[in-house]
C-alpha cells in the first residue's frame, strides 16, 4: 500500500559492475524513464559503494561508473528531470547506512536470498560488506524518504526488508519518520532470464557472455547471442499458460514482450504456432531496432568524460541537498549531539 502521508519520491540505483544487461535495462532502467516522465520527482544512483562488495578493479569501477551514466541517459534519462549521481559522492548514504546497520537485526540479515545465491558455499570468504548491502540499500532509499522504487523481481526481498527496517527505526524512536517505500514491479521485464538457462537469471557477473545480451553489444553479436539462445523443439503456442514448462521459450516471449511494449499474451498471440527458426531473427531485429541507437549514443556520450563528470558532480550536489537535512534530523533523533 503506499504511503500517502509523504510526498512521492522516486530513488533506485544499478551497481557499476560492467556489463550492463538486458536485464537491467527491462527490469530497472527502461521503468526509471517512464517514471521520470510521468512527472514524479526521481533520484537515481549509480551504487559503486555496493559494487566494492565484491572486488573491483579501481580503474575499472571509473570506467563502468561512467558508462552506466552514460547508459542512464543514452536510455531516456534526462539529467535536467532526474537527480543522477554516483552513491560515494553523497557520504550521507553511509553515515545513515552505519545507523541503520544498528537498527536492523541479524536474524533479518540471515534471510535474505541475494547473499546466499552470491555467497554460496563460500560464505565464509565474502566481505562483510556484501552481507550487510540490504542495510545500506535501505539507507539509499530513506535517506531521501523516497515512497516509490522502481526494481526488478529480485530485489524485492531487498526493499521489503527496507519497510522493515524503517518501521523499526519508527517504532523504536516513537517517531513517524520514515515512508513505508514500495517495489514497483511491473511488466514484462521484471524478470529476464539467461539465454543459456531459463531458470537463471540474466546477470552481469554471468561467467557466460552468451546467457545475457550487453547494453554494448554491436548488432552481429546481439543477432548471433539470440540465434544460439536454448530453445525446445516445439512449436509456439497460442498462449502464456502452455509455456509454463518451458522456461527458455517463456522468456523469450518476455523479452519481445518488454521491447516492444506490448503484454506477452499479446505477443504469443501473434507469433502462434511459429517454430524458433522463424520467431528468433524477430526477436533480433526488434532488439538490435532498439538497442542499437542506445549504444550508439553510449560511446558517443564516452567519447567525452569530463562531462559525465560534471552531470554526476552536479547530481551528488542536489542529492546531498536533500539528504542532508534528513540526516540532520535522524542525528536528533538518534541523539547524536551536533555542535559544528
Ligand atoms: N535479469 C534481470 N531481470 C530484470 N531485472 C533485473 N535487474 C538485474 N538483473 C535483472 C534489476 O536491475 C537493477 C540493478 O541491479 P544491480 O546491478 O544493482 O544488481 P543485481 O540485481 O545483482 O544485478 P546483476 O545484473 O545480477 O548484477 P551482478 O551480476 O553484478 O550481481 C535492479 O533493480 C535489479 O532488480
């Protein structure tokens, strides 16, 4: 339910790991413009302090933290409309990222599905930082108040904990503070698949370039990656239910389904009884008609650094304008004395 007693507030964030997917632009970026352009006020981050949880090579971090800027805007992000910004640049999402941590319980922490399927059987190796993520994600979102998060299916576990953890915070101080903000979830690209594995999910960090298509992949590659994606041998049907068992196929109905706008229902009816041979250079040509000019404009927004530098600069400015206020506040109320 959303809240109504706060002023609508958009904030999500992709980390700049490398290797922007299709994934993440169905499931988050392509929503954050529609979002912009309903004429919400919308915060979006580049998360690098949540890309260090797992290793990045310093120089690399620079590299992919501007080309998700890039990729932010070469997609419809209007650094005039949006507040765009790398997290590091605004220090209030770790200092309320630190209270928080206090707030939210262990036992919490211990459930969330993320940092299992990232940790493994190696848990024991992995940073503290990557366990304890959803507690500053949670700082992301609150430290703006924001009521509305545009996410993929995954990481709604995340956000849920956030209400979570805004209620405590709440209830432990006797205060109505913070939003209860809600996942916004919807469409048909919440959740994109690998093209290798239908029951995985498409990911940056897949160790297979061939299960995901890139935001930069040239048109030949993204042709080839869609030709050589795991099918079945039958037919397709004339509706989403039929597909239930086969995940490969259902995606790839998604996939079409998000690109072109239209619902999957929508889409199958269309396409009916096609055999893959004739249903994936479709699919192909839809993607490489949309991904293309995005690239495109990427590399052209590259070419010229500094000034993705200055949009980033800027955004952290107007970011921290808003947030600092907030953690003035939470300081009070946590009982911080401030005397600077
Ligand atoms: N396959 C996906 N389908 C739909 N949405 C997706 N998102 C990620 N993968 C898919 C959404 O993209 C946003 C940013 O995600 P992130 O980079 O912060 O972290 P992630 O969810 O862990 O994404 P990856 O691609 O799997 O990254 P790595 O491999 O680095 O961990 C989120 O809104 C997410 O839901």
């Amino acid at each position: 339910m959303t809240d109504t007693s706060f002023t609508p507030r958009v904030f999500s964030g992709i980390q700049p790991s490398g290797n922007l997917t299709l994934g993440n632009y169905l499931g988050a970026v392509k929503r954050f413009v529609d979002m912009q352009n309903a004429g919400i006020e919308t915060i979006y981050c580049m998360v690098d302090m949540h890309a260090i949880t797992v290793w990045q090579d310093p120089a690399d971090l620079k590299r992919n933290t501007r080309e998700l800027a890039a990729a932010y805007i070469a997609c419809g992000l209007d650094p005039a409309k949006s507040i765009l910004f790398n997290q590091s640049q605004v220090p209030a999402h770790a200092e309320l990222g630190w209270i928080l941590n206090c707030v939210t319980r262990l036992g919490w922490m211990n459930r969330m599905t993320q940092f299992k399927d990232k940790a493994g059987k190696n848990a024991e190796k992995m940073s503290l930082g990557l366990y304890a993520y959803p507690s500053l994600m949670a700082a992301d979102i609150l430290i703006y108040k924001a009521t509305h998060v545009p996410v993929g299916e995954d990481q709604k576990q995340h956000v849920e904990l956030t209400r979570d953890i805004a209620a405590k915070f709440n209830h432990d101080f006797k205060v109505d503070f913070f939003p209860q903000p809600e996942p916004i979830i919807d469409g048909a690209g919440t959740r994109v698949m690998s093209l290798r594995d239908g029951t995985k999910k498409m990911s940056k960090s897949d160790p297979s370039d061939l299960s995901r298509i890139n935001m930069t992949d040239d048109a030949d590659t993204i042709a080839k990656k869609i030709r050589k994606a795991k099918t079945d041998a039958e037919p397709l049907p004339d509706n989403m239910d039929d597909l239930a068992d086969r995940p490969e196929a259902r995606n790839l109905i998604n996939i079409y389904a998000g690109l072109s706008g239209q619902t999957p229902a929508d889409v199958i009816k269309e396409v009916a009884g096609q055999q893959f041979g004739q249903f994936k250079p479709l699919l192909a040509d839809l993607a490489v008609a949309h991904l293309s000019p995005i690239a495109d404009e990427m590399r052209r927004l590259m070419d010229d650094v500094s000034e993705i530098d200055r949009i980033l600069g800027d955004g952290a400015n107007r970011a921290a304008e808003i947030a600092e206020p907030i953690l003035a506040e939470v300081f009070d109320i946590v009982g911080f004395v401030r005397s600077r």
